[in-house]
C-alpha cells in the first residue's frame, strides 16, 4: 500500500505530536501535576500512565485519519462504481 500525501502529512503530524509529549511529558508531584520539560523533571516523576494513553490516543487519531483518506482501487466496488452495473 503506499500512501498519498495527505496520508503522509497526517503520519507526519501524528510523529510530531508524540515526540513533543515525549520531550513536555506529564508529572505527578505531591502538590501539582502538569507538563514540563523533560529537562527540568529531575524532583518530579513522569506519569507514564497518562503519557501512554497519550501518545495510545494520537496514534488511534492518525490510523483513522490515514484510513478515512486513503483512495479506493478502481473496480472495487467502491461508492457504487460497479455496484450499479449488475443489474
């Protein structure tokens, strides 16, 4: 299967997205939760729960986003091409 280019652009996006959670992951403190840099997380720990039904979460986006634009082979059937014809 390849893949047109806004299969490839949505691939892309997805990518993007997950390393910028894995560079701003989410922690836990005792008194405040939020994101920072991963740099600075030293005293805090990264809530990996929450990062991997993040990264779960954008990975499912783009699968659909990547399913929904793909093109139909021609003479599959597909939209009623052939469909119509058998009559």
């Amino acid at each position: 299967m390849s893949l047109n280019a806004r299969q490839r652009k949505i691939i892309g996006v997805g990518i993007v997205v997950i390393v910028a959670m894995g560079i701003f992951p989410p922690y836990d403190n005792c008194c405040y939760d939020g994101y920072d840099f991963i740099g600075f997380l030293s005293t805090y720990e990264i809530d990996m729960t929450r990062l991997f039904i993040q990264w779960g979460l954008v990975t499912l986006v783009s699968g659909a986003g990547v399913l929904l634009t793909s093109q139909p082979k021609k003479g599959d059937g597909a939209h009623g091409s052939d469909s119509s014809k058998q009559a």
